[in-house]
C-alpha cells in the first residue's frame, strides 16, 4: 500500500499530465478559433513561443515539486532503517 509521500508524488505527476492537457486543449482551441494558421507567420511563431513558454512554467513548477516530494521520500528512508526505497520511475 503506498505511503503519505507516494501519494504526494503520485498527485503531482498527475497533476503534471492533467496541466499539460488542460494547456494544451485550450491552446489547440485558441489556434484554431483565431484562425492562427492564416495569419502572417510572424504572428505564428508568436503564438507557438508563447505556447511553448506556458507549458514551460507548468511542467517546471509540477517537477520542483515533484522532485521535493521524493527528496523527503528519500529523506524518510534514511531515518527509518525498516523502510525500503522503491523507484517509482
């Protein structure tokens, strides 16, 4: 049965999936709706930078803490000699 911080890292890793969906469902909404595919390419490139920049900060904010939540994982480990590390990766 999964522990407290299994949990954590669980919920963020899904959190991660679900935010990069999300994003990428309302970009792909905004594309096409604003017709971004017949507007000058400078206007394109815009588009798919900001795209790009917003899926940036979303998967490097849910990784910080991904990455803390294995670190106490990891943290808890060394305190209890009866616990055993398993790789969730």
């Amino acid at each position: 049965m999964p522990g407290p911080v299994t949990r954590e890292v669980k919920k963020y890793l899904i959190q991660l999936v679900a935010g990069v969906a999300v994003l990428d469902a309302i970009m792909m909404g905004l594309y096409y709706g604003f017709s971004i595919s017949l507007r000058p390419e400078r206007t394109q490139q815009t588009f798919v930078a900001v795209w790009v920049v917003l899926t940036l900060i979303v998967v490097t904010t849910l990784m910080k803490k991904i990455r803390q939540a294995r670190r106490s994982m990891m943290g808890m480990a060394h305190n209890s000699p009866n616990v055993r590390m398993v790789s969730v990766w």
